[in-house]
C-alpha cells in the first residue's frame, strides 16, 4: 500500500511502500527539477566485520570488504554496467560508509531504464578469482591515495584516539594486506547476508511521478525470487566509555599542519531521542565553535585557524562523535585556547540571544540543504536507518530550547572525552 | 512529466553593473553573486586576492568578523564568501551570498534587500582608517592567510600535481599564476597602496551580478538601483583565452617528494580550441571519449584493463584551451601508465572510436547540461563562463549543437590536440638529490 508523509511547510510530499520482499521504497516528487537521482542501499558498511546468522558460527570478515564488494557489484557477465548507464546517459557510482553501501545513478532522461538497470545489477552479483584479483590493484591505488591525503589521515587518526576496539576506528578501505585475503566465496557470502531487500532501501527523487515509479519497481520485484530473510546480528567489541588516547600525531610532507579535536558520545542513541540529540549537539557546537562564536573571531584574529575551520557531529546507531577542526600554524597553541575556553564556556553556558541567533543559522542551513537532491536521497536514507526522518528535523529544531542546548554542552563537551589527532609538517632532514 | 521550456537570465544593464536574473521557484533559498573581472596580470594578482581577505574581515557597519557573521546568522544563516578565482587569463574577485526564501521562515519580510544591501556594504563600505586606507591589522591577517593558502596548495597532492603541470606548462603565459596571487609579491602590500587598487578596481571593472531564485526581475533591478549604484563603466578585456603558443617539445618534469603515490599529469593544448570555438562541441566529445566519464577510454583501459590506478581521467580548461589528464599511479609503473596514455591519443587521432562510444559519450554531455538546470552555483557558472567568453548560449542550445557532432568533426579535433607536459610527482629515489628536474624532449 502507497502511503504519504505530508510536510506542508517544506512543500514535500514523500510517498512510501515496503513491498513483500522487505524492500523500503521512497519516492519524492520535486517538480522544476529535470534531474532524477536515485539510491539503492544497504545497511552494510565497513564496521559490519564480525557477524552470525541464525544458527551459525561467527563469521569474520577482512577488513574493506564491504567496499571490495561495492566496487566488484559493478561487474556483470555482460561487461561494466557503467557502458549500460552511459548509454542510458545516466552518471552513475557507489559508496561505502562506516554503515551502509549506497548505489546510485543520476539522469534527466529515460527514468524507467535506469532505476531497472541499478535495481538488477544490485540484485545480480557476478564475481570471477580473475576480476576479484584485479581489483586489488585498483583499490590499492586507492588506499595509497588516502595514504598520501592529510584530511583523511588526521581523521582516522582521531577516530583512533577516541575508539579502543570499535572497528569505526578502521579505514573503510582496509589495508592492502587486508585486501589481499578477500576471495570470490567471501564476496558472495557478504552478499548473500547483506545485500537481502528486507536489508535495504531504494529513495528515488527528481521530475518523477510517485505511482508509477512505485509501479515500476513492484513490478521488477514481483519477478525476482529471494530466500526467506535470515536474521543476522552484528558482534561489535565492547567499547569502554573512555578514550583510547588523548592524542596522536603523525607527520606529512604538507605545509600547515592539520589539527582535529573531538569528543567521544559514550551513549548510543536511535529514532526520535537519536535526533534530538543530533540537533541539540550541533546547536551546542555552533555556539561554541561556528563562525560567530567568540572563540571563532579570536582564533582568526590571532592568524590561527582560516574559513576550513568547522566541526561536524556524528549521530549514528552503533556510534557517535563529534569532531572540530582545520588547519592552523600553531596547533598546540590553538588547543591551549580552546581547552581555556571550553573550561569557562562550559560553566557559563549560552544565553537566549546566541541560542536564537545559531538556531536560525541551522534552519536555514537545513532549507539550503534540501536544494540538492543527492544530498535528500542520501540523508533520508541515513536517518530512516537510525529510525528517524530527514524532515523532521525541522521541527526539532523549533522545538529546541536554551537549556537542552547547555545540558548538551556540559553532558557531551567533557574533557575526559576529548580526544586530539595532530598531522605535522615533516622536518626538514 | 512534460519537461517544461525553460527560461533562462535576463540581463539589465544597470549602472556599472550588468544584472542577470532567473526567477525559478525550483529552490528554497535565493543565490546572489557578484562578480569583478580584471585580467590575470603580475603586477596585479597580488593585490586583487588580498582585497578578497580584506573585504571579508569587517565593513564599516559590521567592523568585526565577528559581527558580520552574526548578522548572516540572523539572516537564517546566510552562506557567505568573498574569494578570488582564475577563470581563463582572467582573475575574478567573487562575493557569494546564499539564503532562505522568505516564504519558508514565518515572520521574515525583505530578505533579498537584506541580501543586497548587504553586498554593496561589503563591497563599497569597507573598514577604513583615515578615509584612504584599509585598516593595517586586516591586510597583515590577509597576507598571512594567502601565505598559507599560497603555501597550502601543497598540502592536497592531486591538486598540487595539477596546478605544477598547469604552471610548467605555461611557465611564459599569466595562466601559470595562481588567483591568490604570489609570495614574492606579499611583503610590499601596505593598506593606503591597497586602498588605491580597490579604488581604481572599483571604477573600470567589468562588474556583474547574478540572481537565482523565487524573484521578480523588477524587484532586483530596483534594490540594485537602491543600494548598487556604481558610476558607468565602458571595459575593453582581452580574451580570456590568451596566447596560443605552438608546441616544440614534449616538456618532461619530475618531482619528489616523500609520497605514497605517484601522480602522472600530462598537459595537451588543444590548439586553440575554447569554449568560443564553432568546434567545441566536437572538443567536447573528444574529451568525453578520451577521459570524461568511466565509460571512456583512459578509464577503461588505465583502470579496468590494466589495473594501474584508481583514477584516470580527462578534463578541458575550456576557456585557456587546455585539456588535463590526470591519473595516481604505483611509481614503477610510470612509463606503462605513459605507454597507454599515448595509445588512447593516438587512437582518438585514427578514429579508433566505436558508435556506441559515441552514442554514451553524447548521452553523458546531454545528461550533464540538462542538468545545469538542478543547481544554482552550476546555473551562475554556466552563464559566467559565457560571458567570459563571449558566447551567450543556453545549455539547451549547446545541446543542440553536441547532437550533430560527428566522427569527422571529431577526429578534426584530434589533429590539433598536442602534448606539451608531462608531470609525475614520485616518491625520493634513495641516492639521488631531491627536487624537480626537467628534460625537453624531442617530438
């Protein structure tokens, strides 16, 4: 049954069915767009290393796997599936993430076409030892890539810092040695665990109408035969409520060293309570560290930090963090400022008049936000598995008060979580 | 669905300025930019980034970053930023305003006046001191800023690798600067000199603004009247193509560096090809065959075939006249990667290219104009870019002329794409001296 979410002061309608097999589908008609863009995803990422299935042993996967996987569902007995999507003139790619695997097309022509062509090749794997082995090389270059990128390498050392087993801490690409032991069988038993529809989700937005794409994908579906869902559970370590470290630091050949702080969430959270964090967290840090911030004017006026400056909070299921940083001629003094005011502001709290000002701020970067259709399919997707919506975060926001916003300040800003990853110049020799 | 015909910008010329505007209600938000031409020259790239720093960190009613800030926050978080960009041999200073239509936050009236009366107090009301200088604490903060980004360009190694082909390539051309101007140059800048330059850039650049959103054409013109008035202008800019130097030599140059990957960037003039040219479409094909999209050949053949990088493809400076390729390669692999590369020109040059090929290659151009459409920042740009090169089209009416481009208009293309640089960024060899060193090689 098609059913619909009204958002009237947004001006978006989302239509949704879970159909027979399990699969979640989601259309959002947005006229005046040419675009259509679709996401097909599974809730299967880089931490979804150790599991069981029903009745079975622990099965324990190589680290990458799930972006092995992601690269070689592109293969089809026919060739690339990318030359079918050309001619179809749709771009199409993928994406691994610490918890999900997305894949995606955008086109402006022939809708019906594309959106079959990226359901049936998800839904049809084909692996051979050959290509398996040839991708090793392809996605070494990559991992070499992002060993030779500072953002990436002073991110992942933060994550390290903060996490002593969670495997979140682990790059989403492996490690050439990691890689090296993914085989064929392995590819095709993390697809037969993962990628069943009941484990995923199809979000299509652009110059659609709703019945008939619902009709589509229905009827592709009511043609395929999938094994009765099995139930997996997912083993994660036990992560201790502390940090791993209180820093890490590694060098580069870059110019301006790279800073990272950030502060561990030792309570997991999904739906609404989930989201109220969420939006209570980035108010807090908007406060605190956004551009109007205090702290903001007197880091710039000091030459110590430059428009890179942000920070970003992470609310997902299995984990969340929050993270600030840039790049700065001065790490170690930027951070003697920051844990200076952090112990004051911390205290004092913020008042009516800087809670008002950064909750405009939010809304109105929430609005801008829902100009881009990539980042609508995405983001929806990514709030439904953590059992909340998108479009409810406006609300949320307007529900928010002065006092929540300092409970979450002093609850999630705590030093003893607070974690530091430095990337410096490497010293001339 | 039936598609639409869409509208396109309406220019008005008002005084000083040229006002292009798209009334769409397709966004939330309404997306100003105003932009400053100058040619990219020496003697001023320098001073013209230096404006954009300047600019930013306080006005005559918001003194403060601080202050300023806080007042786009109450504007719904406006997004805002003033910097500076090489589009072709031209420098352009950019001030960019994005937020909320009104109708979407309860209580809020005249936003857009807001919008625009804030750009004019940014770009006419600066911070000053004495009434003919800017305010020496901001230049001294501005020339540590670009300093670092100066410096900074180093830090992300693909992008480094590309702007060192680029300056290699036209080491005697002013495209080899970089918009945020040059460390030599630094020093000297003191605010009064500064305050000069901004004067004299105020009066006789090509100025332009572009507004995309839910608005009326009259309402902007007449907030322009109210709050833009510039003095008239009649500005002559050379093109923005610039020189067309033969090619001689293939330029070979090698860089070390304590890199994990070897990144392999070749530089091809396209015989002086631009987005002005009767046969850019056809260009535009040859590059989407070559290496635009992973349907194409460096993708499929460094790539797939040969599993030699995780990237490789192609890309056209459509107003210089340059086309890119770019790849990341293990560092043995060097002249393998090289080896290939030149095999997929060559066959672009014998009309080794398949139907389908074309056929994919034409569906990925459509697909990417068409959607042109989907974005504020790709609509601006597209008619920016237009007027840079003086070729006012519609990217329905590219589209047009793509769909008739054809083999031999193609491969007329390919006679005239020359390699002029090959650059490779590798890691430092144990005994030998770091640093760059470069080889001319015969052709």
């Amino acid at each position: 049954m098609l059913q619909t979410l009204n958002f009237d002061r947004l001006e978006e309608k989302v239509y949704y069915e879970v159909l027979e097999n399990g699969l979640q589908v989601f259309v959002l008609p947005k006229p005046g767009f040419r675009k259509t863009y679709a996401t097909l995803t599974t809730r299967f990422g880089s931490i979804d290393c150790r599991f069981c299935v029903e009745n079975g042993d622990v099965v324990e996967l190589p680290d990458g796997i799930a972006h092995f996987l992601e690269h070689k569902m592109f293969a089809e007995e026919e060739g690339d599936v990318f030359f079918r999507f050309a001619q179809q003139g749709a771009s199409a790619n993928a994406f691994t993430s610490f918890n999900r695997t997305a894949y995606l097309f955008s086109c402006t022509d022939r809708v019906k076409e594309n959106l079959l062509t990226l359901l049936d090749f998800v839904q049809r794997p084909y692996f051979t030892d050959e290509s398996v082995e040839k991708e090793k090389g392809i996605i070494g270059q990559e991992i070499r890539m992002y060993d030779d990128d500072p953002d990436w390498q002073v991110y992942f050392g933060l994550l390290q810092s903060m996490y002593v087993h969670h495997p979140v801490r682990i790059d989403i690409a492996g490690t050439v040695e990691s890689i090296a032991r993914i085989n064929k069988e392995l590819l095709y038993q993390c697809y037969e665990t993962f990628y069943h529809p009941s484990n995923m989700l199809l979000f299509v937005v652009g110059q659609i109408e709703p019945q008939q794409v619902m009709e589509w994908v229905r009827e592709n579906q009511a043609r395929k035969r999938f094994a009765p869902p099995t139930r997996v559970t997912r083993l994660y370590p036990e992560e201790p409520l502390g940090v791993a470290e209180r820093e890490r630091r590694r060098t580069l050949p870059v110019a301006v060293p790279k800073l990272m702080f950030g502060f561990k969430e030792p309570q997991i959270l999904s739906g609404e309570p989930l989201l109220r964090r969420q939006c209570g967290t980035e108010l807090a840090l908007e406060a605190l560290f956004g551009t109007g911030s205090e702290l903001y004017q007197q880091l710039y006026d000091e030459n110590l930090i430059d428009d890179d400056f942000g920070y970003q909070a992470t609310e997902e299921d299995t984990y969340a963090f929050s993270t600030v940083g840039g790049e700065t001629p001065e790490p170690d003094r930027l951070l003697e400022i920051v844990r200076e005011y952090l112990r004051r502001r911390i205290q004092e709290g913020i008042d009516e008049d800087v809670f008002e000002r950064v909750r405009r701020k939010k809304i109105g970067a929430f609005l801008r936000s829902l100009n881009v259709l990539e980042f609508i399919a995405n983001q929806y997707t990514s709030y439904r598995f953590n059992g909340t919506d998108l479009f409810a975060v406006l609300p949320m926001l307007e529900q928010m008060t002065v006092e929540a916003v300092n409970r979450r300040l002093r609850d999630h800003l705590t030093p003893e979580r607070m974690v530091v990853s430095i990337v410096e110049p490497t010293r001339p020799s | 669905m039936a598609v639409q015909p869409l509208g396109w910008f309406q220019t008005v010329a008002c005084d000083g300025l040229r006002v292009h505007i798209f009334p769409t209600r397709q966004f939330k938000t309404v997306t100003c930019v105003l932009t400053v031409q100058v040619p990219l020259a020496e003697r001023t790239v320098t001073p013209t980034a230096m404006l954009a720093q300047v600019l930013q960190r306080g006005s005559s009613k918001y003194p403060t970053i601080r202050e300023m800030k806080q007042y786009l926050d109450h504007l719904y978080g406006a997004t805002f930023h003033v910097d500076v960009d090489k589009r072709g041999e031209r420098q352009v200073l950019q001030l960019y305003l994005d937020l909320p239509h009104e109708k979407f936050v309860p209580g809020e009236r005249e936003l857009l006046e807001k919008a625009i009366a804030f750009l004019s107090e940014v770009l006419l009301h600066p911070l000053l001191e004495d009434e003919d200088r800017f305010v020496a604490r901001h230049v001294e903060a501005g020339r540590i800023a670009l300093r670092r980004k100066i410096e900074g360009i180093i830090d992300d190694k693909i992008q480094y690798a590309q702007y060192r082909c680029v300056s290699e390539m036209c080491r005697n051309e002013p495209y080899r600067l970089l918009p945020y101007g040059r460390l030599e140059d630094l020093p000297a800048i003191e605010a009064a000199g500064l305050y000069r330059h901004y004067r004299r850039l105020l009066a006789d650049s090509q100025m332009d603004l572009f507004v995309v959103g839910d608005v009326r054409e009259e309402q902007v013109v007449s907030l322009v009247e109210k709050h833009l008035s510039l003095p008239s202008r009649h500005v002559q800019l050379p093109p923005a193509s610039g020189e067309f130097p033969p090619v001689e030599n293939v330029r070979r140059v090698v860089e070390e560096m304590d890199v994990m990957q070897g990144k392999l960037n070749m530089g091809l003039r396209t015989g002086g090809l631009t987005l002005a040219s009767t046969d850019y479409p056809a260009l535009m094909m040859y590059n989407g065959l070559l290496g635009g999209f992973p349907h194409s050949k460096l993708f499929r053949n460094v790539r797939e075939e040969a599993s030699l990088a995780y990237y490789a493809f192609s890309r056209l400076e459509s107003l210089k006249g340059l086309l890119l390729i770019q790849t990341g390669i293990e560092v043995d692999n060097y002249e393998k990667a090289v080896d290939i590369v030149q095999k997929q020109l060559n066959m672009m040059r014998q009309g080794d290219f398949t139907p389908l090929e074309m056929e994919q290659t034409k569906a990925m151009l459509m697909h990417h104009l068409r959607e042109v459409y989907d974005r504020t920042g790709s609509l601006i740009d597209f008619a920016f870019r237009g007027l840079i090169a003086n070729m006012r089209q519609k990217p329905d009416e590219l589209m047009e002329r793509i769909a008739v481009v054809n083999k031999d208009d193609i491969q007329r293309v390919a006679e005239k794409i020359q390699m002029d640089t090959i650059y490779f960024l590798r890691n430092r060899r144990q005994q030998k001296e770091a640093g760059a060193y470069v080889a001319d090689v015969e052709l």
